[in-house]
C-alpha cells in the first residue's frame, strides 16, 4: 500500500541545514513573529521565507520547500521547550 502513495518522505535535516535555518530565522524574527500593529503582512512573511528557502537549500540534502522550513522551526521550537 505505501508503495501506491506518491508523496515520498525526504531525508532528514542535516546539521547545516538545520544550522542555517536557524541563524536565518532568528535574524528575520522581528518580521516573521512580531505582533501588534507593526507586524508584517502574510505577504512580507512570504518573501522571507522564500529568502531564508534560497539559504537552506543550497546546504540541503534535498530541496526544501516553505513548508518543511515552517514545520522544522516549529518542531525546533517544540523540542526546545520540552528541555526545560
């Protein structure tokens, strides 16, 4: 049956992706997190991601879309918190 599904699982992050990801994100976190009225617009939030997207993949073990980078800062964040 899996054999069937046409979405295939990448390769993990390695640690420079991971690396780049990071340093990417944290110099943009005004402008991908911030609230209140200053805050970007979805659209400012796109241009960014698809620029720290243009970082990573150089460095990757396979292409990376928006998403994966989304889904990898989250689960970053998440396993960070559970340290504590």
């Amino acid at each position: 049956m899996a054999e069937d599904s046409p979405k295939r699982r990448k390769a993990n992050f390695n640690e420079a992706e991971t690396e780049v990801l990071i340093e990417q994100v944290l110099k943009h976190e005004q402008l991908l997190f911030a609230a209140g009225p200053g805050r970007a617009s979805a659209g400012q939030k796109r241009k960014v991601w698809e620029l720290i997207r243009h970082k990573v993949n150089p460095v990757a073990a396979c292409p990376r879309d928006v998403e994966d980078l989304k889904k990898r800062w989250r689960d970053l964040k998440r396993r960070d918190r559970s340290k504590l």
